[in-house]
C-alpha cells in the first residue's frame, strides 16, 4: 500500500478514500481533520498487517485501562448471572453481597454456591472488585 498524505486532499478526496479502505461512507457531518486523523489511523493499521483487536489490546494496556469487559463492581450495583437456566441477582450492600435472602462475604462464595464448584466471584458474575 502507497503512503498517502490525506492532510493535502480535498473533502472529495477523503470521502472516496475513506470509501476505499474502510468500505462505508464517513458520516455525513464528519468534518474534513477528523476524517484526517481516522484515515491516518486506518493506514497505519493496514500498513502493519497487526488485527486491530492486537493493537487496540497493547494500547489499552499501555495506558493502564482493562483488557477484559469486566465493569467495577460498586455499592448498590446490582449482579445479575443465568447459570443453568436460572437467574440469580446479587446486590452489592455496604454490608457485603445479598444473594438468596443472606448476606455473603465475597462473590466467590456465592458463586460456589450457584455452580458447585470453585470460581473467581469477579469473573462469574463479569466485575472487577
């Protein structure tokens, strides 16, 4: 792939290249330096030959955010998982977490509870603590 130099099109110019490497038109009020930018990042990704999932993963990780989709877990949240056909909620309290008409120390318990086995609470229920 040739190195273009999208700051030197014209609007034109970048919608029909935005067209070619993305296969969409931009949005329509997308203004002309922002569709700079993302067709700059767009050939940087092509020209590497990396997956996008890869390079989004190490920059995440280079700025300190998660990898995985687990959400912090907060008071008065409430945790909701479907294991083996049935529901089970989980509100967090300043005083633990409420499953089941009790109260529960941790989320590893309760979700040793649910399956029968040994889990990470935080990963069962999809949170981070």
């Amino acid at each position: 792939m040739r190195q273009v130099y999208f700051e030197s099109l014209s609007r034109d110019e970048l919608i029909e290249c935005w067209t070619e490497m993305i296969g969409s038109a931009p949005p329509p009020k997308l203004r002309s330096p922002m569709m700079v930018k993302v067709l700059t990042c767009e050939q940087q990704w092509q020209v590497s030959g990396q997956p996008r999932a890869a390079l989004v993963k190490k920059l995440r990780r280079r700025v300190g955010e998660t990898t995985c989709g687990a959400v912090p877990a907060c008071n008065g949240q409430r945790l909701v998982r479907e294991w083996n056909g049935v529901e089970h909620t989980v509100d967090i309290t300043e005083a633990g977490y409420f499953w089941n008409g009790k109260i529960w120390r941790s989320l590893s318990a309760i979700a040793k509870e649910i399956t029968g086995t040994k889990w990470s609470g935080p990963r069962f229920f999809g949170v981070q603590t």
